[in-house]
C-alpha cells in the first residue's frame, strides 16, 4: 500500500468540525474527481471515480448527507497492469442534483461556475476541509523515506489558482506548475507537508513522517560529519606523507645534524611518529613546544626540503 493510500484512507474517516466543513469537503470532491452528467429536463448528474475504496465511501456518505438523491455504485476493474478496481459514484439526473450543486457553489443559476469556490471557503475550518477533499479527489504524497514531494492534480487552472491560493491563506507555501494537460499545485518541503497534514486532519499520517523524517536528517546529519572527519583525516595524513618525504630528502642531501636543533627536534619527532597528528607530536614532545611552533617549524623544513631538491636538478 502506498503512502499516499494510506493518508487517504485515514482522511476518509474524518469527520467535518461543523456541516459548512462538509459542504467545503464534498465541493473540492467533485471539482477534483468528479464530472457533470446531463439527462433529461436539462438535470444534472455526477459521476465520481476513485481507485480508494475509502474515498468512494466518503463522497457517497457526504452526497446522501446533503441531499436524499439516487445514486449508485459501480465497480470495474482495470484490463492493464496492476488491475486495480475503480469505484464509481454516479448520481442519477434528477432536480435534486441541480440544488445540491448550487448549495455547493459549483453551479450559478444555469451556468457552471469555473472560478473559485470563495462563498464557501470564508472559514478557515472550511478551507481546512477543502483542502482535504482536494487531496483525496486527486492528491498524492510520496513516502518520506524518499524526496519530500506533495502534489494536487487538476485538469482546471482556475482551480489549481485556487487551491495555491487557500494553502497560502493557511500559511502553506503551495506552488503551481503544469504537467501536460494538467495542473499541479505541489509542496516539496518537508515542514510544509507536514503542516499540510496536520492541516487536514491526517494526523496519523503526520505522526509517521515525522518518526521517519527525523531518523533519515539524523542519519544524514551522522553522514555529514562522518564524512567531514574523514576529509580532515585523508588532509592530516597527506600533510604528513609530505612532511616525511621532505624530511628524507634533507637527511640524503645534507643530514639532520646540520639542521638548527628546533628544525632538528621536529624532524626526529616526525620521522618517530610519522602519522601522529600536530597534538599527538606536542604530546611526543613533552609540550616543550605547541601545535603552532610545530606546524611552523614542519612548514621551514618543507621550503628547506624545495630549495635543496631545486638545487639539486
């Protein structure tokens, strides 16, 4: 099952905070994943398809609750791939549609209204709502184990407009994008899905990307520093990889007891330890000198070691 199925079958249990959130919920339904049907005496229909089982339940349980109209359900399965059932919520032409769409705002009068759904969205429990009916008429999410991506589809760019508009009302940074024939309105950050959850009500949904979201940053967070204290290793053994071979060629070219007792000291210390690191050769050195004296008498014996290896080409 996949992540977004399972936030939908979770938000298909949820219920409204008042019958205005309903009305918002069952509005989104049908301008995501649902279509008008016309039969006789200019009536209206809706046809509703969902592979969620769940979903179809829901739009079902909010048309009979809004509205006493027939309807049906129907199950078909797919012929391609994977197979799956579709489920398909067909409400029957009758008046009674006609008055259950104008209560919803999708119809004005005799003509069907593609702008926003604003007159019932004045609420922020009612664009809450919205928002979750959007997400189960035609949203996805992918499994935080992966990148962090939410999306709502649509085939109407008024709508993708509008939905933009309502998560930036909610403090949700949505986006807007086009992807052949349809519009996505998508979140690809990982705090704004999970406000984008909490927002509509899937809270058991939020509660498993946030377990899972925190192991996958502090495993990132342990790889970084892993990483950063292995470049710091691999820099510290090639410095002193270099500071032995300069150290070697000044005792072939002129030996270690010419050297000033200081560059001596160092040296000898280097060639004793040769992969210890600056606090390691302070510690060999009983502290008689610190990291900075070491590292700047290792820094003499380099250019020492690049005037003699020039001198002798």
């Amino acid at each position: 099952m996949s992540f977004s199925t399972e936030v939908k079958n979770e938000l298909a249990r949820v219920t409204g905070e008042h019958d205005c959130c309903y009305a918002a919920e069952l509005a989104a339904l049908i301008r995501m994943g649902g279509a008008m049907s016309i039969g006789g005496n200019s009536n209206l229909g809706i046809n509703f398809s969902s592979e969620n089982a769940a979903v179809a339940r829901k739009v079902l349980s909010l048309i009979k609750r809004h509205s006493d109209i027939k309807t049906e359900v129907v199950v078909t399965r797919g012929r391609r791939l994977k197979k799956n059932n579709t489920y398909h919520v067909r409400v029957i032409p009758s008046p009674g549609v006609n008055q259950l769409l104008a209560s919803l705002g999708i119809m004005r009068g005799d003509s069907l209204n593609v702008q926003s759904d604003s007159g019932i969205l004045r609420k922020a429990c009612c664009r809450r709502a919205y928002l979750r009916g959007a997400f189960l008429g035609g949203g996805s999410v992918n499994r935080p184990e992966g990148s962090y991506h939410l999306e709502l589809v649509t085939g109407n760019a008024e709508l993708a407009k509008s939905l933009v508009k309502i998560m930036r009302s909610l403090s949700l940074p949505g986006r807007q994008t086009e992807r052949k024939d349809d519009y996505i309105v998508y979140l690809k950050d990982g705090n704004a899905i999970t406000a984008f959850l909490q927002i509509i009500g899937a809270h058991n949904a939020l509660l498993t990307f946030e377990n899972v979201r925190v192991v996958k940053d502090m495993r990132n967070q342990v790889n970084r520093l892993v990483n950063c204290e292995t470049a710091n290793l691999q820099k510290t053994v090639n410095a002193a990889v270099r500071q032995v071979e300069s150290i070697r060629l000044i005792e072939r070219t002129i030996g270690l007891d010419k050297l000033p007792p200081p560059l001596r000291e160092v040296a000898e210390a280097r060639l004793a330890y040769p992969e210890a690191t600056l606090s390691e050769l302070v510690e060999a050195l009983e502290g008689r000198v610190g990291k900075s004296g070491i590292n700047h008498r290792l820094r003499k014996l380099g250019e020492l070691a690049q005037e003699l290896g020039a001198g002798s080409c």
